[in-house]
C-alpha cells in the first residue's frame, strides 16, 4: 500500500484542517473525532493532523495509481485554501 507525506509550515493548521474538512464533508467519510483526522475516498485515505506551526498531510491507496490521483486529488485541494501559499513536497 504506498503511502506519502507533507509537512506544510502553517501558522494555524486546524483551521486549515476545518476548510479541507468543509470542502470534503458532501463527498468523502469525514471523521473529525480521530486523531489525526481522516477523510475516506473511494480509492484510498487521507490524514491530517495539526502540530505546532505546520499541518502533517499522510496519503495512502491501495496501489500506485490510484495513489498518484488521490495525491493529486489532496494536492489540487491544499492549493486551493484560503489565504494559503504552500510549497508542496510529498515523501514517500
């Protein structure tokens, strides 16, 4: 099961937990009660938890491609966020 991660400096990363969250609450199983928090797609999961001045974003999918789209997916929705410019470094 191939996994990835970022850490993304952030001055406040539970609030950018809470618009990523919104943005996926129709679509995807969002479960908020966990820690870190996960959000379950069709084609894999992702995590995100909080830590002092950065937010920690873990990627996993059942194989290579649909690693790369979910990736894909979290990356277009991280660069999508309010008031927030991120450079974006997946590790595998």
């Amino acid at each position: 099961m191939p996994i990835s991660r970022a850490e993304l400096p952030a001055e406040d990363a539970a609030s950018l937990i809470d618009q990523l969250c919104e943005r996926w609450a129709d679509a995807e199983a969002v479960d908020r009660t966990s820690d870190p928090v996960r959000i379950d797609f069709a084609n894999g999961s992702c995590y995100l938890q909080a830590q002092p001045d950065k937010l920690l974003v873990v990627v996993e999918a059942v194989d290579d491609e649909t690693h790369d789209q979910l990736e894909g997916e979290v990356d277009a929705a991280l660069e999508a966020l309010k008031g927030v410019s991120l450079d974006i470094v997946w590790e595998a």
